[in-house]
C-alpha cells in the first residue's frame, strides 16, 4: 500500500497548510491554521470510518484510533472555535476501502509524532498543552498501528488489495483538496 500511495502521501505532506509544521520558522498563527484545517477534514472522516465499524459486527474497536477528540482539546486550549465539517466523509463500500482509509489516518498517528517534536522544539508546544493530536498523548500509538495491521490482514482479502490502495488514494486526495480549499497558503 505504501507503494501504491506514495505519491499523494508526499503531496498531502508537502501541502502548503502542513509543510510550515516542519519548517525552522513555523509561527503559532501555522500551527493554528493547520489545527483547524485538520478538524474540518479529520472529524467527518473518522466518523464515516465509526459510522462502518457501528453497523457490522467487527473484530477492532475504534474508538481509541479516533482522534478527533484531541484536536477538539488542541483547539480549545488555543482558544480556537473548531471548524464547521468541510464535507461528510470517505465513501467506504467495501472491507479494502476501509482498510484503505484506516492506513491513512493511522499512518498520520505515527507521523504526527515527528510533527509533534519538531513543534515542541520550536514552539515549545506540549503534548498536554495544545498538542495533543500530533503526539498521539494518552495513545500507545505503536501497539494501535500494530493492532491495525493485524486487522488489515485478517480482514483484507487478495481481491481487495487494490481496493484499499484506492481507497487510500481517494482519501489522500480529498485531504488534499479539503485543505486547498481551508484557505490560501499564507507568505
């Protein structure tokens, strides 16, 4: 699945609202704008991704993967109104599409850990402190990765391969496309 997503991966990582979060000179007014750009996508998508696990009878819990619920205490502590839903979600039809989607938002877990120590570096931002989306506070991310990929494989038949692989696509792209439109890249 890396393969077959690497390059939305690289674009989504490289876009104009989340670049500045690795950058030596990221300002505060960044790191807000990512926070809100982030819920006005992440929320919608991890409730589709609930919504799926809710109505079939699946052998993971989500609820300790979502992570909308940080980013809700991120904002607060910053004094920031969350962003209204910028749309309603993957479309997820099928097991690989699932599987698909859960890969992307896992595989931000483990990235926003490296996020996160360069924003603590340069901004001084604590995990309890207004930075508990990306260090992943309160989660043993390693083990829930871990645990995603042992569904992903008990779960995730041959044929279904490429459907996860499109199904992650399609939710880089949107993210890609939600956060083009959260605003104009600053200077």
């Amino acid at each position: 699945m890396r393969a077959a997503t690497r390059e939305l991966h690289r674009k989504l990582d490289h876009h104009h609202v989340l670049r500045p979060l690795l950058s030596p000179d990221v300002t505060l007014a960044q790191y807000h704008r990512a926070l809100l750009a982030l819920h006005a996508v992440t929320g919608p998508a991890e409730n589709r991704i609930g919504h799926y696990f809710d109505t079939r009878s699946l052998p993971m819990d989500y609820a300790p993967h979502r992570r909308e619920a940080d980013l809700l205490k991120d904002l607060e502590h910053f004094g920031l109104a969350p962003a209204e839903p910028a749309w309603d979600g993957p479309p997820i039809a099928s097991m690989g599409a699932l599987i698909g989607c859960l890969y992307v938002l896992e595989g931000s877990t483990k990235g926003g850990r490296l996020i996160f120590n360069r924003l603590n570096e340069r901004l001084g931002i604590e995990a309890q402190m207004g930075g508990r989306f990306f260090s992943g506070y309160g989660r043993p991310s390693d083990e829930l990765w871990l645990e995603f990929w042992r569904f992903a494989d008990a779960h995730c038949p041959t044929e279904e391969i490429g459907s996860a692989c499109e199904g992650a696509n399609a939710l880089f792209r949107s993210y890609i496309d939600l956060l083009d439109l959260s605003d104009s890249p600053s200077p």
